[in-house]
C-alpha cells in the first residue's frame, strides 16, 4: 500500500515521529475481522451460541460486551447463521461508539447517518425491543441496504428514514433522548479495510468533512433533549474532522459539555482505528432558534409500496391479525404502536414514550421502513412478510421446521428451493436452522412451498 505523503506528514505530525513510525508500520499488518453476536436471538440457543464461537474461532473485543474477533478464513458471512440474523458482521473499532452512546430501553433515540447498520442493530439490541429508534441514511441506495439489516436482526422498534439532517432538525426539535452521529469522513481508518479510500484521500476532502461534519453536528444539537447524550464519531484519525470539530462545536454551542473523549489506535489495539466523543446537553437555551421554524411537508410519507393511504390502518390490522391466527398464533403485537399501511404493505409503527411520533405526522416524512413490516395486503387476505419472519419467537410460529447449517435442506431453503415437508406441516410455517428462525414457507401436499425473498437467495452455492 502506497500512502498519500502529505497524509504520513500529517501523522508525523499528529504523533510525532517514534508514534507515527509504529502507526504507519501497521498499514503492513492485517487487518482485523469483527462481529456482534445478537443476544436476543442466541440467549435462547446456547448450544448454537456455542457453535458460532467454535466455527468462527471467537476471541472477544475489549470495549464491546457482544463484540468479537473472528478468524477471516472462516467466512461467517457465507454461513447460514448469517441468514439468520444470529450476528452482525462489524470492525471491532466501529463497535466503541454505540457503546459510549449508551441506550436504555424505552429511550427515543436517532442514529443520524445510520447505513449500512452495524451501529444501529447495536443501539436496537441494547434498547431490548422498548423505545423508539430512528435510523436515518440521506443516500436511498443505502436506506435499502439499511433496512434489509435491520430487517434481518429482526427489530420491530426502529424506523428508517431517508431524509437530510435539516428536515430532521426542523420536524423534531429537542425530541430525542441521545443521538449517534457516526459522521461521514476521509475514511483513514479503511485504508487497510478498503485501498479505493486511499486513492480519495486528500488534504481537500478532509476539510470538506469536517465542514460537513460540523454542519450536521450543528442540526443534532437541535434535535436533542436537555439533558440528552450526543456522541460524535468517525473512521479517521486528523485532528480536523475529531478533535477540531468537537472544540469549534462546543465553544459554539455552550450547552454542550464533553464527556468523554475515545480513540482507538491500530498500532496500539486490534482494530482499524475510529475517535468518539460523548457529549451531554445541559440547557437548551443555547442551541440556535432559527432552525426550530417548522417548514410544510406537503409530500406524502414514501413507504416500500407506495404512499401512506392514512394516518391508520384498523381495517387491515384486524385482516392480519385474523390470519396471523393460522401462521403465527402465538404473536402478539407491541401495545406501543399503530397500524399503517404503505401501499400493500401494512407495517406496525413503534411510538416514542411520549407519543409524539405518530402515523398521523408521517405525512412529508421520507421513510424506508415504517417499523415492523407484518404483512402484504392480497385482495382479501394477508401473506406473511419475511420480516415478521425474522421477528416472532419460533414458538410463535405455527409450525417450526429446522434442519442443521449443512443440511442439503437449508442450503435447498436458501437458494429458493422447494424442500420437503415433515409430519405436522400444514400451511404457513417457519423454515429454521439449528431451530433459528430463516424464513417463511407454505407447505401443502408434502412439500414446503418456498417463501423466502429472492433478492436474500444465495444463487450457486
């Protein structure tokens, strides 16, 4: 790897000169391979649990209580405990700054620039299905890719929207109880990770994020409660986009103190490298008024079908909960939601504590995923979705068919396949491996009918 030399002057200059030797010494290096296991899927597996932490050869990470080293050449990506939602795969770095964010359950909290997920499934795990969290990505590429995570992990209490940090800032005001801003970045911690970072490097687009980071800084401080926790993150190591961003921050916005102030270095730690800053807001008087201005959305809510037809759906939550009495009997819905329906897709929207989000102020609001998608509208019935697949329990579901990961079975499920049906499968029912929920299928004349999404199938292997 040919580093930039105005970027190994710059670490010169940040760690002087023995410092810097060792840090560029760690461009030479491997890089680091990390996951988070999902402990409201594996706490009721422990003999899977178990499995993942022999196949992966597991060793843990030291600021992440669910996070973990894996050995590269075992693939867990590849494996069908992937599929299943059982871990998220993530750099062991990128794991601190959620962690220094702290969420509670029942918490209302925003995760600013969200995709592809790793921080926001880990806010989602920690907050044990109670609150709200909105996870917010500007690029609708990305918001895709962020939902499909999320909906993989299974989550109900988190909604996607696909917005730029100033509407946020104008629809909520002082409304969250914290707020992660995983900033975008030069990205000097992905040159080991990604060598295409390295050729976008320059002394140019360094300062252009941080410009761009203290521009969406200054639109959270306006969402965050008083008394809220705001932390700040990246991938890079300057001085511009870290610390320079969070002292022209504070010493504009004197409501802001700072907490706590991370640094994870790859020639000290086992990581690619990332900075966070905890931040607490003490008064709300500081914050700037201008932006508090409400702006008119005149726009309906987009959801994955279409527009929001209503601010309610009741017709269509008791269609599904009709039917949910044949394929999953034992679900039962959060009490902290409502209906709503986009398109042919009725999803359940979590609200916040203090019910202040609502279906009825979705309209001009860009969202990806509207919550817990539960099921699609046909004519006069409702199929499952995949995502309520991922969510329910398996004693849930109302019948439960599990193979082992290298059953020829469940590698048939996941790429489509028809597959054969045991005795007591009749109609809709869970596909499982190890008895991990992967999907739906119907079953009928001795074979399961294969419901499993086609963009998820692994085609040839």
């Amino acid at each position: 790897m040919v580093l930039p030399h105005a970027y190994i002057t710059q670490m010169q200059g940040l760690l002087g000169e023995a410092a810097a030797a060792a840090f560029l010494q760690s461009y030479k290096e491997a890089r680091t391979y990390g996951l988070r296991i999902h402990p409201g899927k594996l706490e009721p597996q422990p003999d899977v649990l178990r499995s993942i932490h022999s196949l992966f050869k597991l060793e843990p990470v030291p600021w992440c209580d669910t996070g973990y080293y894996y050995d590269e050449f075992t693939r867990p990506g590849r494996h069908p405990y992937h599929d299943a939602g059982l871990y998220y795969i993530q750099e062991p770095s990128a794991m601190s700054a959620a962690e220094l964010l702290d969420p509670q359950p029942g918490e209302t909290i925003l995760d600013l620039a969200a995709a592809p997920g790793g921080k926001s499934t880990q806010i989602a795990g920690k907050m044990n299905g109670q609150g709200l969290l909105i996870s917010n990505e500007i690029h609708p590429a990305r918001a895709k890719i962020l939902s499909e995570n999320i909906e993989r992990l299974g989550f109900a209490n988190t909604v996607v929207t696909n917005e730029t940090p100033d509407r946020l800032s104008a629809r909520f005001p002082e409304f969250f109880d914290r707020i992660l801003l995983d900033s975008p970045c030069s990205g000097e911690g992905m040159f080991r990770k990604d060598p295409d970072a390295v050729a976008e490097w320059s002394p140019g687009h360094v300062e252009m994020c941080a410009s761009r980071s203290s521009d969406i800084l200054r639109h959270a401080a306006l969402m965050l409660k008083p008394g809220g926790i705001l932390v700040y993150s990246t991938c890079t190591f300057n001085r511009s986009e870290n610390e320079s961003v969070i002292e022209a921050f504070t010493a504009s916005h004197p409501a802001f103190a700072i907490e706590q102030l991370e640094r994870i270095w790859p020639h000290e730690q086992r990581g690619e490298g990332h900075f966070v800053a905890r931040l607490r807001k003490l008064d709300s008087q500081a914050a700037d008024a201008k932006l508090h201005h409400p702006v008119s959305h005149p726009a309906q809510a987009k959801g994955r079908k279409g527009q929001a037809t209503a601010p309610s759906a009741a017709a269509e939550l008791e269609l599904f909960l009709r039917f949910a009495a044949d394929f999953a009997p034992g679900f039962s819905l959060s009490q902290h939601g409502e209906p709503v329906r986009f398109g042919d897709a009725l999803y359940w929207l979590p609200r916040d504590i203090d019910k202040r989000f609502t279906a009825a102020s979705l309209p001009g609001l860009k969202l990806a995923r509207g919550g817990l998608h539960l099921c699609d509208i046909r004519k006069n019935r409702a199929e499952p979705s995949h995502a309520l697949a991922k969510h329910v329990s398996p004693g849930d579901a109302a019948w439960v068919q599990s193979a082992s990961a290298d059953d020829p079975d469940t590698t048939a499920y996941l790429r489509g396949e028809t597959i054969p049906a045991g005795s007591g499968c009749s109609g809709w029912g869970i596909v499982a491996v190890d008895g991990c929920p992967l999907g739906w299928g119907k079953a009928n004349g001795g074979q399961i009918k294969n419901h499993y999404p086609k963009g998820l199938r692994r085609m040839g292997v």
